[in-house]
C-alpha cells in the first residue's frame, strides 16, 4: 500500500530518511498478514540527532508568538478533518481496529488537536505580592524544552497526537518514538500532518526503533526533559527509574484492572449495554476497558443471561467490515497469550459462559464467572476479549472487589440513585470513575489520568500546562533592597 510504503521513513530534522540500523522492522496487517510496509530502525546516532535537531529548532518556537503557533494547530485539524477516510482505512489496515474503533480515534484525535490550539493562548503568568518593599514577583510559565514522546499500538493516532499536540502548542519541541506494531499511525503519519500543517523543520522528530537497538537511549538522552509514556506498567516501571535517576519528569499512563459496578436498582439493560462496549471495543485492548464487571446478586441472574446473549452475538470478523465489531488482536503473540490465559483459568475453576477461540489473530469472546477469589487474573489487566464477571452482595463488598488491584485507572457504578453512585466511586481508589456509563472516556479539558500502578500525572486541559511547562520566577526590585552587610 503506497500509503505505508511512503511513510516508511524516520522523520528527523524536517527531512524523510531512511534508519541506519542493521535491520527492518516490518509493518504487518494484523488481521490478514499483509505486509504493509518496512522500517530500517533508527540507532542511538539517530535518537541524538533528532533530540538536537528538536533542541536547535525549540527556543525559536518558544519564541514565536502564540496565535502563530495556534495557527499550525488548526492547520493540523484541517488536515486530519480532510484526510479522515484515508486515516480511518489506515487505522483499520495496521492496528486490526474496526470501523467503529476507527471512527471513535479519529474522533477524539480531532477534538484533543482543537484544545491543543486553544492550549497556545493559556500559557499564562502571574504577578505575586512581596513582603520586601519595592519588589514585584512575576512569575512566567515557560516550555520544558524538548519532550519524549513514547506511543502504544491500541490507539495509536490519537495517544500520539494527545502528547504531541499540546507540547507543540506549548512552545516544546518533540521526539516521538511510536510503537512498533503501529509506527506509521502512531508516528510518521502524525509527522506528515503536522509537516504539511507547515511546522517548521526540527520541532517534531519521529523515530521508529526498537530498544533491542537503541537501549535506554531515548530517556537517557540529556536534551528531553519530560518524557511522556503510554503502555504497559512493566515497561512504565522502567521509564520512571530511568527518569527518576536523571532527575527527568515523567508523565506515564499505564495500565489498568478497571471495575464496572451493577447495583442492585440499576437499569439492567443498559448496564448491559454499557458493559459490553466497555469490555469489548477494540477486543479489550483498551487500558480503561472493564476488566471485571461485579453484579449485585440481585439482578446477577437477569444481568447475566442478558449480557451473555449480546456479546455472544458481536460479529467476529474482517475490521474493514463495518458490520464487523470484533477485529484482530494485534499480533500472534498477543493471541496466543489471551487464548491460554482464558484455557488456564477455565482449567484452575473458573466457568467459561462463553469460551472463546483463536483463529489466527482473531479472538472470539469470553465470559467467564466462578473464578476462584485467588485466581490471578482477577489482579492483571487483561488486554483481549474476555469479561470476568463478579457477584457481590452489597455496595461494601463492591468497594472491596473493586479496590482490590494494583492498578486504579477506571470505573463505572450503575445505579438508578445518582448520587449513591457517587458515593460508592467516591470510595473507590481510581483516578476516573463514571456515574450510570462506560469505563472508556476520554475528553480534551477533563484531568486523564490514574493511581497506583495506573500511572503517575495527569493529561488534558490544564493539565497539560503541568506536563509540558515549568514556571520560572523572576522578581524586579523597583526601589533598593536592604542589606544586612
């Protein structure tokens, strides 16, 4: 596919080259195993050059005024809004996500590039009083300099873009590594828009490479100073002690275990609805998918037989099919993995209400109840399509399964009273949390973000002032101070 083949580049110092790596990473269509397209990865000389091609380009955009740097923003959403049939058939071809999934990134991707252009105009100071006499205090919110930009495969446009955006609008420069099952959506693709959006060259550099070839390189790098993670918590883990020794700011979004609560005077039809989506949009490879769905035993019966019946009906299938709900997995490894977690967990006591099955990357659904309270998989992200479904007698009791993770990213409590819903998400430890709704939400000006091992920081709105800026204070002495000697 010529579209594929002509990104197909590292993206460094506004020029397309290709890496200098002894090998290819290779681009595959997840759900036929076309070849899409082949990378020769970046080296450690190359992360450098594009960390000092973003450094030499950087203070001169800091500089430029604000409606300038809006004005490449919007530009950027023109683009994107033109070019939405072809970006969509690409989400689907590389990524396995179907024409929902599609539709639902692109979507969002459109919505967080309007913000970041309004983010251009809110980088604002202060003026702060004084005990000392004559002395004014401003304090100036001023870029960070050059952030990394680390990306993950699920939704790879729109997580890029999310940090890109933002730190761009803000006065930064940018290196951003996509992943590598997704390094065209998530990489060169978002180089092109902005290339074409009119970005001066060396303000947004894309990499596409591996650590089996450039090691840490990309966080140990002097230049960046905040480095912006998506992906598992292991691998986050990782990034955060890197940082950490370096003295670098993280902002990691990670993984999650998200529970969505059924009380027992919930609309039982649309919890079901809601658990379904939640559970089963992009087949689960969602970090704020509900993992565990825990149903009051009141209507657990009801709930169930319904909830059953309509996931067993979800069309598995071809993702360029709109009638298709279920795609691919997004790669062979990721199938296999979830096949067996589903067949040892059946084997170790759980009841698979359905059983789902492999067929290449393809992964039919499962449901599975009955797990024993020590079964692993009650604790881990699950990143594929399988529900564990919980029963539970009372709202404590909910509070209790609910809390019991690692992770603290999403939530939803379904109830007819509104604010006993709030009561019960008030009370459990989770970084977002939804009243009679999904678990999967994402929007431009809400805080994003999660605790425990969920991640550290938050995105959106204001929040992006406190990721990809830092504030300087510079005081004026109008009069003349007093000296002790």
């Amino acid at each position: 596919m010529s579209f594929f083949t002509d990104l197909a580049h590292q993206y460094i110092d506004g020029e397309w080259r290709p890496g200098k790596g002894s090998w290819d990473i290779v681009d595959f269509n997840p759900f036929d195993g076309t070849k899409l397209a082949a990378i020769t990865v970046a080296t450690a000389d190359e992360v450098d050059q594009a960390y000092r091609a973003a450094e030499s380009a950087q203070q001169a955009w800091a500089d430029t005024n604000p409606y300038a740097r809006r004005a490449v923003l919007e530009k950027a959403l023109r683009i994107v809004e033109e070019r939405e049939g072809e970006i969509g058939d690409a989400i689907v071809a590389e990524l396995g996500g179907t024409r929902v999934k599609a539709a639902f990134e692109l979507y969002l991707a459109k919505e967080f590039l309007r913000e970041a252009a309004g983010l251009a105009m809110r980088s604002t100071g202060q003026i702060l009083p004084s005990p000392t006499e004559g002395k004014e205090n401003r304090v100036y919110r001023v870029p960070v300099g050059v952030v990394g930009v680390i990306s993950p495969f699920n939704f790879p446009f729109l997580l890029s873009l999310k940090s890109v955006a933002p730190a761009l609008a803000l006065g930064n420069a940018v290196v951003l590594k996509p992943h590598q099952n997704t390094p065209v959506c998530g990489g060169t693709l978002v180089a092109k828009v902005f290339e074409d959006a009119g970005l001066p060259a060396g303000l947004l550099n894309v990499v596409v490479t591996d650590i089996a070839e450039i090691g840490d390189a990309l966080l140990e790098h002097p230049v960046p100073q905040v480095i912006s993670f998506t992906g598992s918590d292991r691998t986050g883990r990782h990034v955060a002690t890197v940082c950490a020794a370096l003295l670098k700011r993280s902002v990691l979004e990670l993984g999650g275990n998200s529970a969505l609560i059924v009380l027992d005077d919930a609309d039982v039809d649309y919890a079901v609805d809601a658990a379904v989506f939640s559970r089963y949009v992009h087949q689960g490879q969602v970090c704020m998918a509900a993992n565990r769905i825990l149903v009051d035993r009141a209507v657990e019966e009801e709930f169930t037989g319904k909830f059953v019946a309509k996931v067993a009906s979800l069309p598995v299938g071809d993702p360029a099919d709109p009638a298709t709900l279920i795609g691919p997995l997004i790669n062979a490894t990721q199938a296999e993995a979830i096949s067996t977690l589903v067949d040892r967990t059946v084997e170790a006591g759980a009841t698979a209400l359905l059983h789902g099955r492999a067929d290449g990357n393809l992964v039919s659904p499962s449901v599975l109840t009955g797990l024993p309270a020590d079964s692993p998989v009650l604790s881990q992200e699950i990143f594929g399509p399988v529900a564990l479904l919980i029963p539970f007698d009372g709202e404590d009791e909910a509070v209790r399964i609910a809390n019991d993770t690692p992770y603290g990213l999403s939530g939803a409590v379904h109830t007819s009273d509104i604010e006993r819903g709030v009561r019960v998400g008030r009370r459990i430890r989770t970084g977002m949390i939804h009243i009679n709704d999904g678990t999967i939400h994402d929007e431009p000006v809400v805080p994003f973000g999660g605790e425990k091992n969920s991640g550290l920081g938050r995105l959106n709105g204001d929040a992006m002032l406190e990721a990809f800026t830092t504030q300087k204070w510079i005081s004026v002495q109008h009069g003349r101070s007093r000296f002790p000697f």
